[in-house]
C-alpha cells in the first residue's frame, strides 16, 4: 500500500472536504508524513496554517493521488516539516508570520513575509535581518534591490561573489505582501474571486480558474460545459501571452534584443486578441464561481482564430532565429543549470521543473475538465539550463496554439453560469490548477453562509524560487539576469 | 537574423499614431509643473519605474509601452535604470508596508524637479486591497505627493500613454 493511503487509513477523515480526502491526524502520522517527503515517496504541494491547526497538501509519487493532511495545534505549535524536507522552510516561517505557529525543530526561524513594519508586527521581526554568511578570501557582496533597475517587481538579492563567480545568493521576498489571506477572511465569494485574481497579475486567469474550482467543488456545484471550455480557452490565452513575453525577455537579456521586439508584438497580438474576445486585455475577472463572466461571440471566435493564424506565420521564424543564432546560444546553454534531484525533492512545477526532467503537468496528471477531452503532449528536457526553459516555453507555446484550436472546434453551446448552492453547511474545496508557470493551488474553507473562513492560495514560485538560488551558483554576476528571467518567478504570488 | 533585419526595413511600422493627452490630466497638471522645470527638460522626460505592492498587472502593461504599437521613446519619454537619472517616478500598487521605507528612498533619491504618476486603481487608494493593515492607508498619496493619477485595474496602455503625454505636454 502506497505511504499516503496507509496514512489517511489511519487518521480521521473530514467529510466536508471535496473532492480529494483531507484526514487530520496525530503529531506522530504528520512526522511520519514530514519523512516521507523527505524520502521523496510524496510531494509537497502546500503547508499553510490557520491559528490553531497546520495543513499540508501533498501528492503520492506512487499512486499520484493527492490529499491535504491536517494537525491541530491547539497550543500554537507542530513538528516541523522543514527540519527534514527543506522545501517547507519559507513555508514555515509564514505560517509564524501570518498565523504564529511554530515549527518544533526548525533549524530557520527567522521571519520570512513580516519585515517589522506591519502594526502586529513581532518583536523579531524589527531586528535587523539576519542574511546568511558566505566565508572565503577575497569574497565580496553585491546587494540588489528591492527597487531594481528594469520594470518589475520588488525584492531583495544578496550575492556574495569571488570575482565574477557567485558563490552564494540569498533571497528575500515579502516586499509586495498585501495580506490577501487576511483580507479574504470573512469575504463573500465575489470578492474573494476578485482577490484571487490579483494574486499574480501575469497569472490571473489561473488563480480565478482555481478559485472558482475551489468553491464549487466545497459547493458541489456543476458548472455548465461552455463555461468549462471557455475557462480553458482563457487559461491557453494567458500561457500563450506569458510564455511570448518570457522568450523575448529571455534572449533580450543576453543583449539580443531582435527576439524580443518579434516576441513583443506577439504578445501585444494575444492581448489585443483577449481584449476582443472577452473584454479585457488580461482577461481579469473573466472567470468567477460558477462560470465565467463573458460568453464568447461570433466576432470574439473569429478574432482568436485570426490569431492562430497570425502566430503560426510569425513565430516558427522566430524559433528558427533563436536555433540558428550561436551568439545567443552561446549565452544560454549551460547557463543556470539546475539539477533533477533539485527540481523533483522541491516538486517544481512549469518550465522550471520540466526543464529539469519532471514530467508533471497538472492538466495531465491532476486532470480536469476539460483537459481531459483534450489532446496535447507535454515537453520535458533533462538539461535544466536556461536554454532548455526557452525550449519548453517554445513547446508550450505549439501546444496551446492547438488547444486553442480544438476548443474553438468543439465549444459546446448553453449557458455560462450555474447558480451556486450556498448556504447548506459548512464546507471546504481544494484546486489546482495549470497556470503558464505552474500548478497554482487554492484550498477554500467557506462558512455556513457561504463566505469564506480561510482561503490559503499557493503560488507555484514558491517551490522555484529556491532553486534559483541553486541554479546561479557558479554561474557569473552578469548571468543573473539571465537565470532569474528564464526562471520567472512571481513575487506577488509568493508575497501575498 | 539579416531576413528579419531586412524584412523590418521593407514592411511598414505596426507602431500607431499617438492619441490625444488626456484633458483631464492635463489640467490637473497645469499647475503642478512649474516653467523652470519646463525650460530645463524640455520636451524629454526620463521615469522611473516603481513598483510599490502592485500584483504586477500593472507592470505588464507598462511593459507594453515599450513595443512596436507603442513605442514610448518616439515622444521623449523613456524609461530608466536609476531614481538618479529620473524626472518621473511611476509608482504602482497600494503602496504595502513592507515597501514604504523604498519608495520613500527612491524619491528622495530623484533629483529635482521632479513628479510622481501613481498608476492602477490600487495606486489611488489601495484599491481591492485597501483597509489591510498590510497595506499603508491612503496608498502612495500617503508617503509621496502624487502629480499625476491613472485609473485602470491595470491601466490599459492607451491610458498610461495618455497620461503620460499630458505631463510632457503640460511641460513643454
């Protein structure tokens, strides 16, 4: 018997929770738990807290079903996960920041999302932040942000480099956390649809997906099959969007800058496309519990169509440009290499992990509707470096450009939203869902009333984020730019 | 690569033509730019990008401007690395604790004359975001005094364009 039902065989089953199990169990079935992990026989999906119990959500590398697992902790506490899995880490240390829980045996207890300024702020948190030492002659540091020199997001880099080689590079994040989990307690599920769909701003098509998934399955509310289709249809359009915009960005920052005028136009094309299809450039608020927002009309089909057309004449030149250029290669291949072992132990998800041999792709392997009517095959490369992540986007990039297709082939005609039975009982849901970076999870937990008691949103940057820190060892200071962009991690969706 | 190159010189440009200032902002700033400043910059203005607690759906539609449709350099405004080398800092998000100290910095970092565009609807007053003790109450009109306003959740690049024209305007 695989170590994940053994585990819920023995614990306590909630029933309330759809459509996976979730079971509480004892301190010593969450150690137990926290090992198997550790021994790579499950997968961390997410640990997040509430004020008196923890939860952990993970996958069995065997069966590949997935469960969330819950420990109460009624006096604040729980064995910690990251004391032997250290992808639970920054996990932890935001479970103390937002809901003061704290892991026994953690060996980092320093305060991660809470930098001394909020009004709760804790005592530690107001010290000085403790960054790790880097030792070594002729070492030097390199400090970067968070205000950073491009047009992107905040956060801290500490490199420590010996000449040009870096030798250690340390985050920190938690500059754009806006308190959403905080600010979706007690929301109705109108709001909280809108919070989750500023989560991340380059992924919120898949967070509204999530969200949506999330409470209709806490409901048990069917949604109708055009909705269905056209949430997918939105969530290739946003893949498309994101992955033309990174390849570009990719290559400009190994000063090729051709690439990335081509790529900026496609995906100025992809917006315009959304913009006319569903009424907004990012397609923001398009989906909601229980359908989505915007049918689709003759005009809007038409305009995705010319679309498809429009990028299958202009983007295999493209491709053909980024093969045949050595002195772009030259900068790509080999650069930010990061390992297998790496990727499967943190469970990456997207080009991240694909690109370092994990063959996981939620639409796939999590099926749901309606992927599993679909037709798509999904790329996985063993090189890891920043070259195979640009091939993997260029993968998904062909296969969309074909879902995009067959949905337009096969969209079901009926209504768009299906009323949503609120008000029963008690009820709590959990999703995940394919974004272009990788798999997002939301677990939903809704009052009797149907407004939202917890709602934890799981960005999947922070499983990548960490091996970045991994990648760019040993690569050199000017290579930065080029990992983190190959990489793309989303500070917002990490920050909250 | 020489194909694309030469296939660039023979098609005409995608780039657009340039819409209209946006009146309203235009009177809004009328006064806020004073004719020194007008005289010393000309009809050139550098921004600097800053993000303050944004989802960055903002950032990626600033981020548009840059492209062949829009193509922001050919009005003088561009884009910079440094708060040293800015007229303009546009700021995004409801302005988060966490970033306050840096947006505060970043101002004072930027030489004067100088003015500050707060763009997104969470710019203004926090937006979906407002009332989370995460978040400074008042947003970026809180710690920085704001020219120039940009509505939009994110601003669509037309907006922003329009915005930002209406300041070179109101300089020139």
């Amino acid at each position: 018997m695989a170590v994940l039902s053994e585990t819920l065989a023995k614990a306590q089953p909630c029933l309330a929770h759809h459509p996976v199990p979730r079971a509480v169990v004892g301190a010593e079935a969450w150690k137990q738990a926290a090992q198997a992990l550790a021994e790579g026989r499950m997968t961390l999906l997410g640990l997040w807290g509430e004020h008196d119990a923890a939860h952990m959500a993970v996958r069995d590398t065997e069966e590949g079903s997935i469960a969330v697992l819950s420990l109460l902790c009624p006096n604040g506490r729980f064995p910690s996960v990251g004391a032997v899995h250290p992808p639970a880490v920054r996990l932890e240390r935001t479970m103390r920041d937002l809901y003061g829980l704290i892991a026994d045996g953690a060996k980092d207890t320093r305060p991660w999302l809470d930098h001394g300024k909020w009004p709760h702020s804790r005592a530690e948190a107001r010290a000085p932040y403790d960054f790790l030492p880097a030792e070594g002659e002729n070492l030097h540091h390199i400090v970067v942000g968070p205000v950073h020199a491009g047009i992107i997001e905040p956060g801290n880099f500490r490199f420590t480099a010996g000449g040009e080689t870096i030798v250690r590079l340390e985050e920190r994040l938690g500059y754009v956390h806006k308190g959403i989990e905080g600010l979706m307690a007690g929301a109705d599920l109108k709001r909280g649809a809108q919070l989750a769909g500023r989560t991340s701003g380059d992924s919120t098509v898949a967070y509204a997906f999530a969200f949506a998934r999330a409470a209709e399955a806490a409901l048990g509310c069917e949604v109708p099959p055009r909705a269905v289709w056209l949430r997918a249809l939105m969530a290739e359009l946003e893949r498309l969007a994101n992955h033309f915009g990174d390849i570009g960005a990719i290559c400009n920052d190994a000063a090729f800058a051709l690439m990335h005028a081509h790529t900026g136009v496609l995906r100025e094309l992809v917006l315009r496309t959304c913009d006319a299809a569903f009424g907004h450039r990012l397609m923001r608020d398009g989906i909601v519990p229980g359908g989505v927002a915007h049918d689709l009309d003759d005009r809007g089909v038409a305009a995705i169509r010319a679309l498809l057309a429009e990028a299958r004449r202009r983007f295999p030149p493209l491709v053909k440009l980024y093969d045949d250029t050595a002195s772009l290669q030259d900068r790509t291949v080999g650069t930010g290499r990061l390992s297998p072992e790496l990727a499967r132990q943190y469970g990456a998800g997207g080009f991240v992990g694909r690109a370092s041999g994990r063959n996981f792709d939620a639409r796939r392997d999590l099926v749901y509707a309606p992927y599993d009517q679909l037709h798509f095959t999904v790329p996985i490369r063993n090189d890891g470096d920043v070259n195979a992540r640009v091939w993997i986007r260029i993968h998904e990039v062909e296969q969309s450009l074909g879902l995009i297709e067959q949905i337009l082939d096969r969209l079901p005609a009926g209504p768009i939203t299906a009323p949503l039975p609120i008000g029963s009982d008690a009820c709590e849901g959990l999703a995940l869902v394919e974004g272009f970076r990788g798999d997002v999870l939301v677990w939903l937990h809704l009052n009797r009333e149907g407004t939202i008691a917890r709602c934890h949103l799981r960005d999947p940057s922070w499983f990548q984020w960490p091996l970045l820190e991994a990648a760019i060892e040993g690569n050199i200071v000017a290579d930065f730019p080029l990992c983190n962009k190959s990489f793309n991690c989303s500070y917002s969706g990490h920050d909250l | 690569m020489r194909k694309h190159i030469f296939q660039g010189m023979i098609h005409a440009p995608l780039t657009e033509a340039a819409p209209a200032p946006d009146d309203a902002a235009l009177a809004e700033l009328a006064q806020a730019v004073e004719r020194t400043a007008r005289r010393r910059l000309g009809r050139s203005l550098a921004i600097r990008e800053v993000d303050a607690g944004s989802c960055n759906g903002c950032e990626l539609e600033i981020h548009a401007l840059n492209n062949a449709f829009y193509d922001l350099e050919r009005f003088g405004l561009r884009f910079v690395a440094s708060p040293r080398h800015a007229d303009v800092l546009l700021v995004t998000g409801p302005l988060t604790q966490n970033m306050r100290e840096a947006l505060e910095r970043t101002y004072r970092a930027t030489p004067d004359p100088k003015w500050v565009v707060a763009a997104g609807d969470c710019a203004i007053d926090g937006g979906l975001f407002a009332g989370s003790p995460a978040c400074v109450p008042g947003s970026i009109g809180a710690a920085v005094p704001v020219d120039l306003y940009i509505r939009g959740c994110p601003p669509r690049p037309i907006d922003l364009l329009k915005g930002l024209l209406a300041l070179l305007e109101a300089q020139a």
